[in-house]
C-alpha cells in the first residue's frame, strides 16, 4: 500500500483539491487538466484509490460532443485494476458516458450493463441510480425507446428514496426526455415542475429547470420568456458546475431568437454554432447549424454545411443519441432548398420512424415531429397518400400537445406541386338534404353555421361585409347601440401598469423558485388578461357591450373558426388557406394570395 505521507501523494492529493476547486469554479478545461496529471502520478504510484477519485474527476467535466482525447483509456485503465464493487460500478459508469458523450454509444453499452448489474447486487440506490444513468445514455438510440421507458421507471423508482439532489436530478430528467419523445404532456408537466422544486435545493438542478422549461415554452411556440430564462440558466450555471452550460446556454438563445423571427440575431447565432460545428467536428452540429442558417434567411449558408450529407453520410451515421435530431433538421434544410436527392434520403432513412416526436439530446430543444416533415418530404415526392396522413397525424399531435405555432407552420407548408393551394377547384355548397359538400374531393359533412359566413365571403373577394349583416344572413337588421365601454380608459391603463409590476413579480418568484407566490401572481395576471381581452378590442380601443355589432362579431368569428377547424379535417390545405386568407371582425373578408389560382363551387 502505498505511504499516505510520501511525496507523490501528497502532491497527487494536492493537484486533486485544485482540481476539485477549478471544476466548483467553472473552470472545466482546467480542472480536466489537473485530474489528468493527477492519475498519471496516482498510476506511478499504485494508488488505486487517488487514481479512481482522479479518473472520476476527469469525467466528470467532459463535455458532450468533442473528441474524449485518453478519457477512455484512463477510466478503463484503472477498472481493470479496480476490485472494490462500488469503485467498478462508478468506473464502469463514467466509461460507458464517456463513450455515449464521444458519439461511440456501442463502445459503451457493455460497461453500461455491467455497472447496472453490480450496482443491484450492492442493494446501494446511489450506485444503482448511477448505473441506470449510464445505461439510459447508452441506450440513446432512435430504436431503443421501449428500453429508455423502463429504465426510466426504475430510476424514478430508485431516486425517489435517495436524499442526495443528483439522484434525483438524473431522474428527473430522464423521465423528462421519455415524457417529450412520449409527448406525454402530463409527464412533461410533471417532470417539469419537479425540476422546479429541486432547484430550491440545487442550483444545479435549477439551471436544467429553466433551460428545460424554455424547450416547452418554444414546443407552445413561446419565445417571450426566454430572456428571463435564460438569465436564471446562466446564474444557476455560475453557482454550480455543468460541464456544458456554454452550450445550452447557445442553443437556447439560438433556437429562441428563431422561433421568434428575428433573423439578424439568428444570423449571429447560426454563425456561433456553425464556428463550433467546424472547430470540432461535431456532426450534430453541422446539422444544427444548417438549420439555424435556414431560420436566418440564409439558405446559401445552409447548403454549404448540408453538403457534408451528401452521398452515404447520413446512411452511415451511428443511431445514437443525435441521430434522429441530423435527420430531422437536415430534411428541413433540404426541403428549405428543394434538394431532391437530399429528400430522397433522409426521408428513407426516417421513415421507420413515422410518427416520433424529435428532441434535441437531454430535452434540451423539440424539434416537431417526423410527421411533419416526412409529410412535406412524400408531397415533393408525389407519395400523396402517406403525405396526407402523416400531416393528419402530426396536425392531430400538435393540437392534442398545444404545439400551435408547429400546427400552424404546418397547415401554411405548401406542397411544391401545387405551387399554392388552388390550382384546382374547391367545394363549399349545400345539398337540399342539409348536408354540405366541401373540400377538394367535395366529402359530405353536417352543416354548421360558420360554412354559409365562408361561403358569403369567397362570393365577394376582397369585399369588406360587416359581421353584422352576415349574421343577419342578408336580411333586415336592428342596429342596437351598446350600453358604453365596457372599462373606461383610466381603469384600462391602471390594468396594463398592474400587468407591468406582476409581469416582473413573476420573473422574480420563478428565479426564486417561490412556486407559492408564482402560483398566485399567475392567477391574477391571467384575470387581468382576461378582463383585458374582454374590454379591448381592435388596436386596444375599449369595446362596448350589449351592442348588436358587438354580438355579431364575437358570433362570426366563433362559427368561422369552428368551420374552418372542421375543414381541416378533411382537406388540411384547403384549412390552411382560410386560415390564412379569412379575415374576422365587425367587418369581415376573404383576402385571397393572388398567386393562387383557386375555382370555388358554391352552389
């Protein structure tokens, strides 16, 4: 056994507290660099317990994506040396992530099961909850879900009765990744908030709970929060090491100022990402710049980092966990581009796949569903039969999931061969029997009333006619006056300036994780919100109540609503250009693009 007093020791414990302190401070690359040469003086010196802390350490702060450099060969160098059980499960452990974090998930999958086996037989719930990590991350892969699922639950399991915070901070966030590739929208809720409620313990845990609650604000298509979120991630990530928090930090300001339309920022963002791509080689992110590039208004830039999927690339890519994510956005970028060769494959490759949500490794990013663009990728390919049902079903998934600004992208995606929607000729008439005949393929459906207010309007394009009279169905109205603004304008300003003071109150009870005070700010923010709609109408002008017009328009706007929504149900393109085109309010219109070139049959 080696002297605890000798040199070598001394200055190998020393060089581990410095790097204990470097990796507490953020300070990654430095800390790997003292673990480092702290295991190669442990080594010399045959101290298996200094060489294990020093190879745990040096995993500890690798970075998901680049090279490992001799990670691998350090952590496999002492296992081989190691007997305790716990140090071998631990070791076995930190190997297989290693090699999932490298992109070799195969590599790891051995060390992963053994970790796993050792730990049930030591009845320790720490090791086995570390265990499971480990092999939850070497199970990764687009055809191991099922696999994902159960071993999600048994961490759950397991972390539920261990007291240390990363336990259960590692199952948490699992059960967040199944829940979001499930789109199982309770268990997202679920997880989330747990998230939430450890971060009142773990600054750690707060930082994945703001960066994982931006990806479900951007799945509703929310971008507001992100600058709040994104300053609670990066005060979090100050108080606690994550080795790669620069890169989530970057993904969330990226994908946010994208969903948001704000392209100059997107510019500066797809640059960063696509700098990173090219400094290490990453191919996920080749992917993921080229993405952003498109999201920019540069498709120039897009085709030049897509290019590296030519040929076999993506046949040859490993299914791991990026797998799904490059196929996702590169058949984006291809459909950006109408790369027919580049379509052709991706959408081959992904096709076993139908019907998955894609989701940026760890639930840090949703990516919609492979419906949606495998059903844009068979359009382009004449394959209209599976075009039209995979864009029923993502268009089903996205509104059971609340995804409307996905929905509504989608319903707005035209199908090239179409160049817009009405190349042919459309139903909207009624049949003496009652029924109405609509659509392209003129399907019978039920009447309802906002059909003959759609009708009106396509008979008269481009011509205002007030709610009122299509109410009235072109007959005699009464023109009621109302009984005055429904709130006056000083109480309407006293509302928006209290909205101001709870929209900063909330952004002050989340960063504090006071879910008690956050709760109660939300309940009168949305009751402000709600008297706010209800007062305000168009441009914020006060509205009035109980006049004719007034009941018109809200009447109108809702059965237009419901018949278009019933029309997506039979013909989505044809929804998706009344959506686009209808416009509601006391006056009402049909606005058709004149590139579309649409025959209606209405009588």
């Amino acid at each position: 056994m080696p002297d605890p007093l000798s040199p070598d020791v001394t200055s190998t414990v020393e060089l581990l507290d410095r790097a204990d302190t470097e990796r507490a401070a953020g300070r990654g690359a430095e800390a790997a660099r003292l673990y480092g040469e702290a295991a190669l003086l442990a080594r010399e010196a045959a101290d298996l317990i200094l060489w294990t802390r020093a190879a745990l350490g040096a995993a500890s702060v690798q970075i998901f994506g680049p090279e490992p450099g001799r990670l691998p060969a350090l952590l496999y160098d002492v296992l081989v040396r190691t007997t305790d059980r716990a140090d071998r499960c631990r070791l076995a452990a930190a190997l297989a992530r290693c090699w999932v974090y490298a992109g070799q998930a195969a590599r790891g999958a051995g060390f992963a099961d053994e970790a796993v086996a050792a730990a049930r037989e030591s009845g320790d719930p720490v090791l086995l909850a570390d265990a499971l990590d480990a092999s939850l991350a070497a199970h990764w892969g687009p055809g191991d879900l099922d696999v994902r699922v159960r071993l999600a639950a048994e961490l759950d399991e397991v972390a539920a009765h261990v007291v240390q915070p990363d336990a259960r901070l590692q199952a948490h966030l699992w059960g967040l990744q199944v829940a979001c590739e499930q789109l199982d929208v309770t268990g997202m809720n679920r997880q989330l908030r747990a998230l939430e409620l450890l971060g009142e313990e773990s600054a750690k845990a707060m930082f994945f709970a703001a960066s994982r609650r931006l990806m479900h604000d951007i799945l509703l298509g929310r971008s507001d929060t992100a600058t709040r979120l994104i300053a609670v991630a990066t005060d979090a990530a100050q108080r606690a090491f994550v080795p790669d928090a620069w890169m989530v930090l970057q993904a969330m300001a990226a994908y946010a100022v994208v969903i948001a339309g704000d392209e100059p920022l997107a510019e500066q963002q797809a640059q960063e990402c696509e700098t990173l791509a090219l400094a290490e080689g990453t191919i996920a992110l080749y992917a993921e710049a080229a993405y952003l590039w498109i999201g920019a208004g540069r498709p120039d830039r897009a085709g030049a980092l897509v290019a590296a999927f030519g040929g076999t690339a993506l046949d040859e890519l490993p299914q791991d966990v990026n797998w799904l994510l490059i196929l996702q956005c590169v058949l984006e970028v291809a459909l950006a581009l109408d790369d027919r060769d580049l379509i052709e494959t991706a959408s081959r490759l992904l096709s076993p796949y139908a019907d998955r949500a894609v989701i940026n490794g760890g639930a840090v990013m949703f990516h919609g569903t492979t419906d949606d663009t495998l059903s844009r990728a068979w359009a382009v390919l004449g394959r209209d039969d599976e075009a039209a049902q995979a864009r029923d079903r993502a268009l089903h998934t996205y509104e059971r999931i609340g995804a409307a600004r996905w929905r509504d992208r989608l319903l707005r995606a035209r199908r090239p061969a179409e160049a817009a929607v009405g190349s042919g000729s459309a139903h909207l008439h009624q049949e003496p029997g009652g029924l109405w005949r609509i659509g392209s393929q003129a399907t019978a459906v039920p009447a309802l009333r906002g059909f003959g207010y759609l009708r009106e309007l396509v008979r008269r394009p481009r011509c205002e006619i007030s709610a009122l009279d299509l109410a009235g169905g072109g007959g005699p109205v009464v023109v009621e006056s109302g009984l005055g603004e429904l709130t006056d304008r000083r109480a309407l300003a006293a509302y928006r300036e209290r909205l101001r003071d709870l929209d900063d109150e909330l952004a002050e009870a989340e960063a504090w994780a006071d879910e008690g005070r956050a709760t109660a700010t939300r309940a009168e923010r949305q009751a402000l919100l709600d008297e706010l709609g209800r007062a305000a109408g168009l441009g914020g002008r006060p509205r009035t109540t109980g006049s004719s017009e007034e009941r018109a328009r809200v009447a109108v706007k809702k059965a237009i609503t419901a018949a278009i929504d019933r029309i997506a149900t039979i013909d989505a393109d044809l929804a998706a250009h009344l959506r686009s085109a209808v416009r509601t309010g006391l006056a009402c219109s049909y606005e058709p693009d004149p590139a579309v070139r649409l025959t209606w049959v209405l009588d």
